[in-house]
C-alpha cells in the first residue's frame, strides 16, 4: 500500500459490496454533473443544437456494472455497428453505477432510444456534429458507501489533515486484477512479445476461479496453444484472441498482442509509466514536499477548482505538475533512478516494433483536490460525497479515510 499523507488513523470497512453503492456522476466540460435517472437535453447540457441529418447522435449513458468499453460494445452491436462508431470522454467503473457522455456515428437518436440493452439505459440523446472525445470532460461526482466502518469521528480529523488535496496515486485498476500489467508493459517495451503474451496467458496471481487458473497452468507446461482453445474458460475473451492467433501462428507473439484492442494493449505500457509516478509521489509524500519546489512544473487551477494544465506552460500556479515519464520530455533525476531498477529506458517508451502503443508523456498533477466533500452515517454504513478531476481515483481518495 501507497504512502498516505494523513497521519490519522482510519475510519475501516469496505466499498464496492455491490454495485449500487459506488455511483459515479460524470462532470461534463461545461461543469454539469450527469444525475442518475435524469433525462436530458443537448441545450440544457450546453451543447449546440444540430439539424437531425447530422452523423453523429450525442448521448447520456447510464450503466450498471459494465464496464465503459463493453457497455459501447454492446450497444453498438444492437445497432449492427462496431466498436469503433462509438466516442466517450472517460471510462468508468465496472463495478458501480454511472453515467457519462458518449456518441454514436449514424444511428439516429430516436433508434438509439428504443434499443434495449440490460442495465444500461439512455438518459437523453440528440443529433450532434461531432463526435465525443477522449478527455472532454472536467471530472466525476461520486457517492461512495463505506460497510463496516468505525470511528467515523475520525473521517473529519483527515479531511482537516487533507485540507482538499490527496497523493493522485494511479490506483489498482491500472496495474490489472493480477498486478502484472507492468511485467506485461516492460517485456513489451524491451520488445520480448513471447514473453509479455505469455504473461498475460499463464500468470495466475491473484486469480480466484479455479478452472482458469486450471487452464492458465496447463498452458505453461504444455506451450499448445491450439489445444488450450479447447479448455480455456469463454470468459477469457481477450485470452482467447491471443490463443486463437498463436493457434494458427505460434511463433508471432507480436502479432497475438496486436488481437487486443488498443486501449488494452496501451493500459500495458501506461501502467510502466504510472507505476514511475506512484514511486516519485511516494517519495514525495514522504518528504513533505505537498506545494512546488524550485525546477517544478506547476499549474494554476480553472473555475471549478481543478487542474487547468493551460497554464503550465506560463509556470505559475500553486499545483505541483509531473511530466509522466514518455519519450518527448528529459526524465527527472527520480524517474531516472526508477527506470533504472526497473531495466528500461526513456527511449522505449517509443515502442519501436508496435508504434501504436508509443507513449509520449503528459501532465499530471501530484496533489489533486477534491471538493463538496460530506459524509454522512446511513443505518449502519456511512456515505461518502466528493468531486474529483479527471483521471484522479476515488478509490485513492477513500484510502485516506479507510485504511487499516
């Protein structure tokens, strides 16, 4: 576990006990969080309006323990359309309730709105110009419910220590269910695709169901890819593109990878980085260092209160900023010494046999805030209210009030 930076000790219990007690509201880029349940409208969202030829249809999704890329998936296929018709602006939580903006190329509003696809439901949809993109959103609301909890009195002690910011660790999520994307990454980086492939097939740590890790140690021992076909679990689909593949080619480990989608194959090499600026923070945390020192790069923060990155460039701010570690900006001594023990350097991050996955760098700040925070007991659980900026983990945040 992370260095946390509030020295009080914990309030305890759990989250995510089912999926209604994690629900994530998505902020849109004009400030407006994404209520569960509620309809809405391109002009009350404040978007302009577009004729009804337009080739795109924005949408409100609203979804219940799906995970962002396979509830797109799935209505995209009740429209006959692939994945690639889709636009969203943040992935979200598997297990929880959510919403967020998407967008749809040539599948009109109304056919959009008559579709059926369980728990997942369209909270308003209308023509739209463009399409939604990646990263066009300002952050995400949540309503968290914590079981068990005790000394909540504790809860108000550590947001008075926090003071509205907390170390913006990556989270689990990023390093996979079997904390191993970042071998996955690296071997990648290296350019060993045999070995990250087999990685990501025969690892088995963390792995709770017996009949896959049944058929995760088989395929270690045997090395027959066309026969694990035959016994890996179907639930394995990403698995089991990389074995279809080696089935037919069983020397082109590069080629098996490339079945992934991209994003899956980039959380790879991402969590490489993520996993550089975890250890820096750590550092950092541990130093004290919660405002930016000489050489930092610093930001100022936007009318909501979030990191707005525009200004970096003019270095003024109270925000310390991380350059996460990619090919296009010079390391820092500390992300040096990290890529070192790690046995890879900063030009890998050009993944020069698999140049999609090539990853450039990009801010970060080391201490996010976080606003309209409460808290609340609710029978014998407590509930927890917060904002965050994109791309910051609540799960990260919920660490300060719950550890151990």
């Amino acid at each position: 576990m992370l260095r946390a930076l509030s020295k009080t000790s914990g309030i305890g219990g759990t989250i995510k006990s089912a999926p209604d007690d994690f629900v994530v509201e998505e902020i849109t880029k004009n400030g407006i969080a994404l209520e569960l349940n509620k309809q809405y409208t391109a002009s009350e969202l404040g978007f302009e309006s577009a004729e009804e030829g337009a080739r795109f249809t924005m949408f409100v999704m609203q979804k219940r323990d799906w995970n962002t890329a396979q509830a797109l998936r799935a209505l995209a296929k009740r429209h006959n359309h692939g994945i690639k018709s889709m636009g969203f602006a943040g992935t979200k939580d598997k297990a929880a309730v959510t919403t967020q903006l998407c967008s749809v190329f040539k599948v009109k509003p109304e056919q959009l709105m008559m579709g059926h696809v369980k728990d997942i439901t369209i909270n308003g949809a209308w023509p739209s110009n463009d399409p939604v993109k990646m990263g066009e959103l300002m952050g995400n609301r949540f309503t968290i419910k914590v079981v068990g909890a005790h000394n909540i009195e504790n809860a108000d002690k550590i947001n008075g220590e926090l003071n509205g910011i907390f170390p913006n660790y990556f989270g689990g999520q990023r390093f996979g269910n079997r904390d191993n994307n970042i071998t996955i990454g690296v071997n990648i980086m290296k350019g060993d695709f045999k070995e990250a492939a087999m990685q990501f097939l025969t690892n088995t740590t963390n792995e709770t169901n017996e009949d896959a890790v049944a058929a995760r140690k088989k395929l270690e021992i045997e090395q027959d890819f066309r026969a694990a076909l035959g016994y890996f679990p179907e639930y394995l689909r990403y698995e089991r593109l990389l074995l279809e593949h080696l089935a037919r080619v069983p020397t082109d480990f590069a080629g098996a990878i490339r079945r992934l989608p991209r994003t899956i194959a980039l959380m790879f090499v991402h969590s490489v980085e993520s996993y550089i600026f975890n250890k820096e923070l750590e550092a950092r945390v541990g130093d004290g260092l919660l405002t930016p020192v000489d050489g930092d790069l610093r930001c100022a923060t936007n009318s909501f209160g979030f990191p707005d990155f525009d200004t970096v460039k003019e270095g003024k701010g109270n925000m310390a900023v991380s350059m996460l570690v990619g090919y296009d900006k010079p390391a820092n001594d500390a992300q040096k010494k990290i890529l070192d023990e790690l046995g890879v350097t900063q030009d890998m991050f050009k993944v020069k046999s698999m140049p999609e996955l090539n990853c450039k760098g990009t801010y970060r700040v080391m201490f996010a805030p976080y606003i309209g925070f409460e808290h609340k007991e609710d029978g014998d659980n407590t509930i927890f209210k917060f904002s965050l900026p994109s791309g910051s983990y609540a799960t990260v945040l919920m660490n300060e009030f719950m550890k151990g």
